[in-house]
C-alpha cells in the first residue's frame, strides 16, 4: 500500500516570504499522480498543483512550484512571495495511474498535512 | 467553487441512528469518490464509484455503504453511528482517464452526539 509523509505539522513564514512544504512517499508503482490540496479554514479542499510521474519537468502554478525527484520519492512545494490568503493547511497526495477498468483501489492516499502560518 | 455539491452541509444525530449524505458530480464527471476527514484518521479513502458501479474501495466500515444512481449522484449511507464517526465527509469527482485530479465538494459535517 502506499504511504504519504508529511513531516512538517506546522510551518511559518513572513508575509512576501518563500516557503517550502515537505513531502514523501512510498510506493512500488512507476506511474503515479501527485497532488498538493489546499483546506483553508472554509474546510474546502482546493488542487494547487498536481504532477504526473512520467514527467520529469517539474509543475508550475503561479506562485506554486513543485521538486519532484522520482528516485527519492520526494514530492516537496515551494510558494513564492507568500501572501496572507496562502494561510491553510496543505495536503500531499498520491494516486495511482491505473485506470478504472484495471481495478484498484484508484483513491487519494493523503498526508498528515501541514499547517502554514503566514506572518504579516 | 468546484462544481461538485454536496447536502446537507451540516447533520446531527445520535448513536445507533442511519444517516444518508447526497453528492452530485461535476458535469461530465463519471467517477464519484468518498472521503471522510477526521482528527484520528486525518484524511482517508472510503469508496469509489464509476458509471453506477463500485470501482474500488478504501478503509470503509461495513456500517458504510454507497451507491451511484443513473443520474450519476451519489449516496453514503452510514448506519449504527457511534461516536467516533464524527467527522467531515468529502465527495470528490473526476473524469474518466483524465488528467487525475480529483474535485471536492464543500463536505457535510456529521455530529454524532
């Protein structure tokens, strides 16, 4: 089964400031999606960025950006110029590439999550 | 706003009842996902449903179950409520061999007092 691994429950950063969210994950599938969710105090879950595995460009979103390296199972998310409204808590995700008809469970494996504070 | 719906957005009841919580998917989305989030549990995978049939299934109890109707809503019923099934209870739908990212909907809070 696979694991996510977020080791970071608490992060902090200054208003305009860069930050950089950790993830790991653990599994023995090559082709994978990634995901990083956003749950502001609403509680609604929004996608900031998401990776597909056969890709080694890492993904882009704006002020979000990814490090994906394959081999260390490391899927990290770097927020550029923070700004109060980034102020949640962020999810690291693991999907498998199997299509539906393959079976499998085709579900979100989610991190712990991290909390960031973005101080003004 | 994801386009996914979610009712109620907030249920209380007491243990040993039967609740039943209503998900619609975005339009033209064909796979509906179960999520329940919890202070114990954090975030987890309950259930998948595709085109009205079950796809896969994740840490879902037996006094869980779904069903996805020709509309292509969908419906967790959970039975015989305890306590510790308190939780946010997040419907998420996707495209078929898409591009993988699942949408949320705004979740029904359950209280189980």
């Amino acid at each position: 089964a696979q694991t996510v691994t977020q080791s970071q429950p608490e992060m902090s950063v200054q208003e305009a400031e860069t930050v950089t969210l950790s993830c790991t994950y653990d599994t023995s599938e090559s082709d994978y999606y990634l995901f990083w969710y956003k749950q502001p105090p609403s509680r609604q879950m929004i996608l900031v960025i998401r990776q597909e595995a056969y890709k080694q460009q890492n993904a882009t979103e704006n002020r979000f950006s990814v490090n994906f390296q394959k081999a260390a199972k490391s899927f990290s998310l770097k927020i550029s110029d923070s700004q109060l409204g980034d102020a949640a808590m962020y999810f690291c995700a693991y999907r498998s590439s199997a299509t539906n008809s393959g079976g499998g469970a085709d579900g979100l494996t989610f991190g712990k999550g991290t909390h960031l504070i973005i101080q003004p | 706003d994801s386009g996914v719906t979610q009712t109620p957005k907030h249920l209380i009841t007491a243990t040993g009842q039967r609740v039943t919580l209503r998900c619609s998917p975005r339009s033209g989305d064909l796979s509906v996902y179960w999520y329940q989030q919890s202070l114990d549990q954090g975030l987890q995978f309950l259930i998948q449903y595709y085109n009205g049939e079950e796809r896969a299934k994740g840490n879902i109890l037996e006094r869980f179950s779904a069903q996805q109707f020709p509309d292509l809503h969908s419906e967790l019923n959970l039975s015989s409520l305890e306590l510790g099934d308190s939780a946010l209870y997040f419907c998420a739908s996707s495209v078929v061999a898409g591009r993988g990212e699942q949408f949320f909907g705004p979740g029904t809070r359950l209280t189980v007092l």
